[in-house]
C-alpha cells in the first residue's frame, strides 16, 4: 500500500475513535468530516449545552505534499501523540497550528 493511501486511513482511524466518546454534558456530539479527495479531515462538536450552541473545529488536519498538517487541535494530549502512535511518523507531520518560527523547536517537520 503506498504511503498516501495508508496515511488517509490512519487518520480515518484515528479520528474516527473520537465519534465514540461521549460528553459529559448537554446533548453534545462529535462528527467526523472526512474528503479523501482533498485530503481534509475534521472533527466537529456539535449540538447544545442547556440553551447555547455548540458548534465548532475540535481536529482539522489536511495532508499537503505527503505530509500531515495539523491546522487545529483542541484535544488535551495533542492528536499529534496518537498519529505517531498509529504509526506515522514524525517528520511526516507538521504542527501548522504553530508560526513557522516556532515549528523548527518542536520534534515535527517544519513543513
């Protein structure tokens, strides 16, 4: 399998773990929004807590030139951890949500 196909499904897999957990609180849900033909993937909360909406990016990560950009992670232990995990590796990854400046200081790829 080459290496664009495994890391599309590892990322599905990855990310789709999150549509299981459930919240605490309200009626509250996580969604999984996969296009394989860009290559974005997203996880998105939504639903209410009492009378407030909830809607909003928990994960969106876009795979540009082979490599993995993180552009959103609102998960405490980073969604970075698991990918590496999963067995991708991490010179394969950018942290996009960090300026370009600051990326060369993490243990990932710059871009």
């Amino acid at each position: 399998m080459d290496t664009l196909r495994t890391y599309r499904q590892l990322v599905r897999q990855v990310l789709a773990v999150y549509t299981d957990i459930p919240y605490a609180y309200g009626d509250i849900r996580t969604k999984a929004v996969f296009d394989c033909s860009t290559d974005q993937y997203l996880l998105m909360t939504v639903g209410w807590d009492q009378d407030k909406r909830v809607h909003g990016c928990l994960i969106h990560i876009d795979i540009i030139d082979g490599k993995l950009w993180i552009q959103r992670d609102g998960t405490e232990q980073g969604i970075a951890t698991e990918l590496v995990a999963a067995g991708i590796p991490k010179e394969a990854i950018v942290l996009a949500f960090h300026p370009p400046e600051v990326r060369c200081h993490t243990e990932y790829a710059v871009a």
